[in-house]
C-alpha cells in the first residue's frame, strides 16, 4: 500500500473563482484526497424540499477534473434551523435535563425518530445524485459522533426508545427486575413504562440501570449509522468511512465499524494533550508542541483494528487549534511527524484539515494549510515534505504484532457508572499498559473484547476488562503464549454484579478477590524489589503461587510464568519490569527508550520518532530532533 495524503475543503466557504486556483494548488502540494460537505446542509437544502446542487455540482466538477480523489459526506451532524423548527423536541438533553439549543453542531438527539428519517432522507437524496459519480471514490458518514458528549441524551425521545430496548432485552418486567435486582431499596417496577432514566436521582441510580443506559445509548449510535450505511450502499460501490475522535468511549466504535469499510480519525495532538490528557503540568509542558508521544499511536492501533486493518486520519492538527484550554504552536517539523507516525501505523491517507484557514464563525482561530489570505502556513511545506519522502516507498505494509492488548468500550461504561475511586478510569488504566509496551520499542495490535483467533500472538493484555464472554474464554483456553490480567479483570457479571464466585474470574487464575480500596492521590503501596501501586489494590487470598508481594505482605501479582494476575494498578517502572520479562522469556526484541522517543515497525521498515526539538540517541541510531528516521529491516 502507498500511502496518499489529503485535505478537507469547504467551496461554501470560498468565492467560486477561487476553486480552481485552490484545486490545482492541492494537486501541486502533493496531495491526492479532498473531502467537502459534511457540514453544508443548509446550502443543500435551504428549506424543506427545496434543493440547491448546482453549486456542489460545480465543485466536485473542479475538484475532480483537476486530479483529487473525493470523499463526500452524508451532512447529518449540522441539521439547519428548518429541520429544528419541524422537530423542535429533537434536541439533545443534557443529565441536567436541559435542552442543548442550536447555533453550534452534533445538537440531534440519536433516539428522536423524526429526525432519524430526516437523516435517512437527506442522505439518500444526496446519495442518488452522486452515488455514481466518478471523481467520488469514498463517502464520510456525518461527523465525529459523540463529540461534545452528544452520545447520552435523556429527551422524551430516548426514555421511549430506552424502554422499548429494555422491554426487548428482557421481555417481562420480572425478568428485569431480577437482572437489575430492584429488590434493593425497594426499586422494582410493576411494567416497563415506569422505567425512568438513570438521571436527577437524589444519589446514584442502580449501576445496571445506568450501564444498560449506556449500552442502549450505544445502540441508538449504531443504529444511526447503519441507516445511513443502508442507504448509500444502493446507490455506490465506494468504501464508506466515519471519522472517529480521540478518547470518545460513550460507544462502541468497534460496532459501528460492522457496517463501514474504513475507520478514519480526527487527530490533534496538542489539543488532546490540553483537553483529553490526565497527564502531570510538567509533563504538558515538555510535550507542549507535539503532544503525547502515545496518544496518537494508541488511537491509531485502535482504529486500525475498529477498521479491520484499513484505516485513515481524516483530520491532522496542521497548526494551532482553537478548541483546547491552551493552543500552542507546533513545533518546527512535528506536523511531518506526526503524519510519518500514521502512515507508519497503517494509514492509507492521512487529510489535514483544513485547507485555508477560515477568518470567520467558531474556527476562525483553527489554523489550516493555508492562512485566510492563501499565503502557505508552516504545516503545507511539511505535508509537501512528507509526499516527496514517500517517493522512497514502493508500499508500506502492516505486519501482525507479537503483543495484543484488549480495549473493551463496555468496561469504559462499567467503571464510569462504579469507578469506587474518583481517578479511577478504564481508559487510563489500558493505556497506562500501552504506555508502558510502547517505551520498551514493541509495535501492539489493540483488538477487541471479543476475539476468536490469538494463535499469532505471542503475550495477550485484558487489564480492567469487566466481563470474559464466552469467545474469548475459549480463545484464551487455546491460547499458547503469556496472559496478563489485572486489576479488576472479570470482577462484574454482565448485570453488573459481583460474581457468586469471587473475581478475578479469569481462565488459568487461582485466587480471590476479598477486598479492594482506592488510594489517595500521592498514596502509594511498594512492592517488594520493584516499584508501586497506585489508585488501586485487591487484596487477593486463596492463591495457588504468590509472585511478587506488597511491602505489606499482600501478593501484588499471582500466578505462573504463563497466566499473571496484577492486583493493583501498577507504575510504569513496575510494568515495564514484568514487560520485559516477559519478553524476555517469549523472545521477543525489545528496545528501552527515553519518554521522548518511539519505534513503529512495517513489513520492511523500522521508523524512529523523536518527540523533542534535541537530537536523540539510542543506541547506533541518531535521531533528528523532531524528526523521522527509518532504516530497512
């Protein structure tokens, strides 16, 4: 695969004189892929059932003639003023019970069924004037799902579709009370149409109540997708893509990806670093001009799975963004970074957004490729770069990993409904685990919960996976290479509550859950000879073989050399320890880095990233600072 790169263009925005020129630049900066409308319904359609398309009809006409590929857009995610005032109960509802109002974007609520068939509609007008379009070689659908928590809704419109999905799941309201157990704090229900949602209760609604909430709520996500996904297939054969975001967890992305054949991200990295990072100010500051050297790589093995192994960015941070508590510059050279990063992660494009930046409305302040007068910003030159590096390239292939991690979008919701401690988040727990792998060099596929085949892989992760299903208890059963669980593996049933018999409920693992605790921020438990637990720790009995003990005298990891049981959430000192180890013992090669330097291997490549304007050394190998390096292997 040759990689290609791109942008995102709005002609509504720009005089229609300007579109050739813009075209013809694109083509002549290296890049190959544009995509338009996804925000331009009201132009589209500026009342009901009055069309305007002569002016999209042009652009596509411009834009195609001159060479780029296009991916259009279903424009769902920016309903115009019309559509509210038909609909004006589909608003989505805050926890709060208010209404979020329009003037922005994303304010539909996914469960409001008259806006569901405006959506349907929409897109399938669109979908037959240009389905067959040549210059279009790929379609977007609606954009960004979930950002600005628009997952979650508690309109009218989502307690009607929440109980029909309870009444589905369940079929008589005994059998849901016995799953929720409403016999506590006498909560039972006489039919489902007293069932409420789980918000404004004087202290916390039943954890199976609000975790079926969130499974419902994904649902209504998937189920908006697919009828979107629907409807285009009759009328294209080009592949159909969403474009996800960084740390969104109210769905299951994996889910949504069945009925898509890409999955493409929108990346920023220093805005993340500002606004979706838990990260200490010290280390905000080091990373401030090319943000965390993981969380780009972490979302990019996410998403390559989430898209069975074809995957795009769809949006690259190019400059400042306008969005994040601080917006810093990036620094010299770390847009060409960060796009070698995806490429070398499996992107088949990566598209910059935007073209020129806008010098009006809410993103007046997000830079782009170009500055609103046209003049080229620093990001255009380091695109145009990273197009004559790629020349070097006959393809850049992916190989399987030798390391899997489990990243399970239910258990995000589990600990979000009883995290027990105020820090305590799944995200940060998994990635913590990446963190780790990535600094000791190992490339890592992220899969998900429900995986069949692990015969390739050679050490397994599932650390705070809420519940082992069937599947995978089966696949773990044949699995040949090194399991790693822990804290809070296999802890909750799937009506969320504890097992009969005491977690961890995990295949090959002797012992028992008796007690857990939370510890204060700075709190920390050493273990012996290694480093610390921090926010978490179980305290296990009953086990057949005590690995490392707690100073304390509590075993801080059980098992063999094989099945390994972690009770707490360890530092990353204690991680990489028990990693290398590991590797050590399964041959694996591993490389130990500096926090500011990272490794991604291809079929034919090893590239090296340096998150720093120093050069680094590891080694033989100098890398440039905020540089690229790769070497053939």
């Amino acid at each position: 695969m040759t990689p290609k790169l791109g942008s995102c263009y709005y002609p509504e925005h720009w005089s229609e004189e300007q579109w050739q020129k813009d075209a013809d630049d694109m083509i002549n900066s290296g890049l190959a892929w544009v995509r338009i409308g996804e925000f331009a319904w009201s132009r589209i359609e500026p009342e009901e059932g009055v069309y305007n398309f002569e002016w999209l009809d042009r652009a596509i006409s411009i834009l195609g003639s001159a060479g780029l590929n296009i991916v259009m857009s279903t424009p769902t995610a920016t309903p115009p003023r019309w559509v509210i005032d038909k609909w004006p109960d589909m608003l989505i509802v805050d926890a709060d019970g208010r209404a979020r109002q329009s003037g922005s974007r994303r304010h539909y609520c996914f469960s409001h069924e008259g806006y569901l068939e405006e959506a349907i509609r929409i897109s399938e007008i669109i979908a037959k004037r240009y389905g067959d379009n040549s210059f279009i070689k790929a379609w977007q659908l609606d954009n960004e799902y979930g950002c600005h928590d628009t997952t979650l809704s508690y309109s009218r419109s989502a307690l009607k579709a929440f109980r029909r999905w309870t009444l589905k799941k369940y079929k008589t309201i005994e059998q849901l009370n016995e799953s929720w157990k409403n016999v506590f704090w006498s909560m039972e229900y006489n039919d489902f149409e007293q069932i409420q949602l789980p918000n404004l209760t004087v202290t916390d609604p039943n954890p199976i109540h609000s975790l079926d909430f969130k499974r419902f709520s994904s649902d209504q996500v998937i189920k908006f997708n697919r009828s979107q996904s629907q409807v285009l297939r009759k009328y294209t054969q080009v592949p159909l893509m969403h474009n996800y975001m960084g740390r969104i967890t109210d769905f299951d992305h994996f889910e949504v990806g069945k009925d898509l054949d890409i999955a493409s991200w929108d990346s920023y990295p220093l805005g993340f670093l500002e606004d979706r990072s838990n990260q200490s100010d010290s280390f905000k500051n080091k990373f401030m001009r090319f943000g965390d050297p993981d969380f780009q790589s972490f979302h990019h093995d996410l998403y390559r799975s989430v898209g069975n192994g074809r995957w795009w960015v769809m949006e690259q941070q190019p400059g400042p963004v306008n969005w994040a508590p601080y917006n810093p510059e990036p620094a010299n050279g770390a847009v060409r970074l960060w796009t070698w990063e995806a490429i070398a992660h499996g992107a088949e494009v990566v598209s910059y957004f935007r073209w020129r930046q806008a010098p009006f409305a809410q993103e007046q302040m997000h830079a782009g490729l170009n500055r609103p007068d046209g003049v080229k910003a620093p990001g255009l030159s380091e695109a145009s770069q990273v197009f004559s590096e790629l020349k070097e390239f006959d393809s850049i292939d992916q190989v399987q990993s030798k390391v899997a991690l489990i990243f399970d979008y239910e258990s995000c919701w589990a600990w979000e409904v009883m995290p027990q401690g105020k820090d305590f988040t799944y995200f940060e727990l998994v990635y913590d685990y990446y963190r780790a792998l990535r600094s000791l060099g190992l490339s890592i596929d992220i899969i998900p919960p429900n995986a069949i085949d692990l015969s390739d892989y050679k050490v397994l992760l599932l650390p705070g996976l809420m519940h082992i299903g069937d599947q995978l208890e089966s696949a773990i059963k044949e699995f040949d290479g090194v399991i790693i669980s822990g804290p809070r593996t296999g802890s909750k049933t799937l009506d969320m509550s504890i097992p009969i018999n005491l977690p961890p409920v995990v295949p090959g693992i002797k012992g028992t859950v008796a007690r857990v605790e939370t510890l204060r921020p700075k709190a920390e438990i050493p273990i012996k000879d290694q480093g610390y637990f921090k926010k978490w720790m179980e305290t296990l009995v009953d086990s057949d073989n005590v690995i490392k003990f707690c100073d304390d005298g509590r075993p801080a990891i059980i098992g063999n050399e094989k099945n390994l049981y972690i009770a707490g959430w360890a530092d990353q000192d204690t991680l990489r320890s028990i990693f290398t180890d590991i590797c050590a013992d399964q041959e694996i090669s591993i490389t130990h880095l500096n926090d500011c330097v990272r490794i991604r291997e291809t079929s034919t490549h090893r590239f090296w990233f340096n998150f720093s304007e120093e050069e680094s050394t590891v080694g033989s190998i100098k890398i440039p600072a905020s540089g690229v390096f790769w070497e053939a292997i």
